[in-house]
C-alpha cells in the first residue's frame, strides 16, 4: 500500500488531498459511515479504501474498514489478516446478543481496524438490505469515528446501491482508462435511485508525471498513478 510504504509519494500524497476533499464535503453533516462504489469490478475500489483509511487514521482519527464486499472480499489479504470472524458470522450467530464485542481485527496501523467480511452467503443483497445490517453498523459506527466500507460493483449487482442508502456518504471510485462512460451512469443512476449522497468522484490510477514535481514530492518519483494502488 502506497500510502504505508511510500507515505512521501505523490499517491499518497493524493489520497492525502481526498481524504482533506472528504472532510469538506462532509462539513454540513456528521459522516460517520463512508461507502467506496464504483460502476465496473477491478477499478480500485478497495485499494482506494485501504488507502483512505490509512492516512485518515495517520491523521488520529479511529478507523474502521469494513469489508462490504460479500462476493470477493479482499480487504483482509491487503491487510494481512483473516477474512473470519467477520461480518456475515454477525448474521449466523444465534448466540449474537446486543452488545456483544464485534469480531474487530487490529492492523498493522495505529487506529485502524478491520471488519472483514466473514464467510461467504449465498444472500448477499438480503443480509445487506436487512434491518440487522442497519444495526450491525450503528454498533460499528459507534467503535469508531469514522468507517470506511468496501464493496462490490455498482453493476451488475445491487449490494453497493443497498449499502449506500445506509452510508453517510458515498465517493464513486473510477478507474481511468478502465471503465466505459455508459456504465458510469448507470452507475450514477443506480446511486441516485437508492437516494444515495454522492459527496464526490475518485478518479485512480491517472498517468502522474512525478518528475514535473520534483522539488515537491521527496524519495519516489514513481511514475504510477494518483491515487496509486
Ligand atoms: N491507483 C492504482 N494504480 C495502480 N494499480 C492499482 C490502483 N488501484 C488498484 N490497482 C490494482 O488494480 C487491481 C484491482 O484493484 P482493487 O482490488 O482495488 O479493485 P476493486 O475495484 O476493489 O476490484 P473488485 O471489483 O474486484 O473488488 C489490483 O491488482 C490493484 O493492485
Ligand atoms: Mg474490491
């Protein structure tokens, strides 16, 4: 991850930016829950989360990713821990009493943990939609200032457009270069029907040309994007 390995590079330096843009687009409301989306898989969704959530928590605030991502959850490997206990064990367990601790993982980052997404459902939309999420996360929200969720594509599933009608927020993660225009809006759509609030457009993996920056960006001149994986 750029931003624990090259925390001087201009990647970082970009999740940096969008953590600061987050903050304000965020002024007029509390957000204490913010959901990664992006139309298309593979556009660096949950490496943009990993990230986000690495430098907000450099900047003291307690994180807690949450792996939203029921279909094929990854945050776990990015952070080198398992993927159970997680949150779809909170839906098995009859034992599961209010108040009961959340099976919280602690990372290799101060003030950063990780819910993972627990063994795979066979119902994912169903235990997202459910009643019991929207309480799961009030429990979540509450161990933490803010909690970044990760999740599968906008198309063709309907996950993300569930989970962020129960998000404070929502950032739409584009990969550039990666992804055809039609399927940003039907992303866009997808988002607007759920009543989801967009605070904003992550565009990753943009050519940076680091050596323009020079004087600005010490140790790394990498070439790779911004914000880079
Ligand atoms: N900004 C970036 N620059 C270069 N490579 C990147 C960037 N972001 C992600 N990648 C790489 O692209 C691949 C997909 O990234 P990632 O898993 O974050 O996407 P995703 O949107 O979460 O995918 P999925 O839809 O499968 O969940 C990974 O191999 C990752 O390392
Ligand atoms: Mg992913």
């Amino acid at each position: 991850m750029v931003t624990v390995t090259k925390p001087r590079s201009p990647g970082a330096e970009a999740y940096r930016t969008l953590r600061t843009n987050i903050h304000f687009a965020a002024a007029a409301r509390p957000l204490r829950s913010l959901l990664c989306v992006s139309a298309g898989p593979g556009e660096g969704k949950s490496t943009a989360v990993a990230n986000l959530a690495v430098v907000m928590a450099q900047a003291g605030t307690r994180v807690v990713v949450l792996d939203g991502d029921l279909r094929r959850p990854s945050q776990h490997a990015i952070f080198n821990l398992r993927n159970a206990p997680g949150l779809t064990n909170l839906f098995l367990s009859a034992a599961e009493t209010p108040g009961a601790d959340l099976p919280l993982q602690s990372t290799a980052v101060e003030n950063l943990r990780l819910l993972a997404s627990g063994p795979r459902p066979p119902n994912p939309v169903e235990l997202l939609a459910s009643g019991r999420m929207e309480e799961i996360l009030g429990r979540v929200v509450e161990r933490a200032d803010i909690v970044l969720i990760d999740s599968p594509p906008l198309v063709p599933f309907a996950d993300a457009a569930v989970l962020s009608a129960k998000a404070d927020g929502v950032v739409l993660v584009v990969g550039a270069g990666t992804v055809k225009r039609d399927l940003v809006r039907k992303a866009k759509a997808q988002l607007e029907a759920a009543n989801a609030r967009v605070l904003g457009v992550a565009v990753v993996n943009v050519a940076f040309d680091a050596a323009s920056f020079g004087p600005y960006y010490e140790g790394d001149a990498s070439p790779s994007g911004s914000p880079a994986a």
